[in-house]
C-alpha cells in the first residue's frame, strides 16, 4: 500500500515539473542553412488566404467601415493579415538567419502584399483607420505601413 503512495507522489512531482518548468526556447541559428521549417508547404498554401482576408475587407464599400459590424469585420481582415504577416517576418529570422530574414521578405512582397499596403495607406489617409485600432503585432506593423502618411479626411465623422 506505501508503495502504491510513493508510486502515486512520484507521478504527481513528474506532472508538476513538466507544468511549471520554464519551457524551452528556440535557439536562433544565425548561420542557419535552412531558410524555413518542414512546415513551410502549409504556410505557402496559407499565405493566399491571409492575403484574400485583407483585400476582401478593402474591397468592400468605405461605408460599411462606418457601421459597427461593418468596421468590426474591415479591422478583424486587416488584422489577421498583418497579425501572420508580421509574426513570420519576426520568427523566420529570430530562427533561420539571414537565409530565413530573405526568405520571407520575398514571401510578403507579393503585387498583392504591395496593394494591401497601399490600400491600407489609403484607409488611413481618409480616416477609416489608426495603428490603436489593432492590438499586438497587426498594430506594430500597420504603424510602420502607414509612418510616411498624413490623415486627409475624417473617415466616418
């Protein structure tokens, strides 16, 4: 029966080391050989579908940003763009080097990312949108998209 207890404490102490120890982070490799992970081909298959978010939200008409949903749905398509987008252009380098840094600056220099960002800048020109309208990473990265733009009109006002 004692052993039954010490068996019992022993899984318990091994549980609690593996919650509450510090997980490990990646080391970065900054003489990596590789430029991305074997996850790549899903990311690749992915990247369209980040990209056909954001121009969905921009194509639809500027009054929709005026409405509650309408704004709620323009700013969630932005974000989930900028949010993939900005996450893999931090990542990629922190673990692959240089090699990752080039790799998925190529990757997020599409005609595509090109109109997403002008047309970003141009939301932001009329109004529709600001950096504190997005938390986290989207914020951090539409900032820089739109540092070099000045507000021309008042949006919805």
């Amino acid at each position: 029966m004692k052993w039954l207890y010490l068996i019992g404490a022993l899984v318990i102490l091994q549980v609690g080391f593996w919650l509450f120890s510090p997980a490990k982070q990646p080391k970065a490799l900054p003489d990596s050989k590789i430029a991305y992970g074997p996850n790549e081909a899903a990311l690749v298959e992915g990247r369209p579908m980040q990209r056909q978010s954001a121009l969905n939200a921009l194509d639809k008409p500027t009054a929709s940003r005026c409405t509650p949903d309408g704004r709620k749905s323009f700013l969630s398509g932005l974000s989930y763009y900028y949010e993939m987008r900005q996450n893999q252009m931090e990542r990629y380098p922190e673990t692959y080097g240089k090699l990752g840094a080039d790799y998925i600056a190529k990757q997020w220099a599409s005609p595509d990312d090109r109109r997403i960002d002008r047309l970003t800048q141009e939301a932001y020109n009329k109004g529709y949108l600001k950096p504190d309208d997005f938390k986290g990473l989207p914020r951090k990265i539409v900032a820089d998209v739109v540092k070099s733009e000045k507000v021309v009109s008042k949006g919805c006002s």
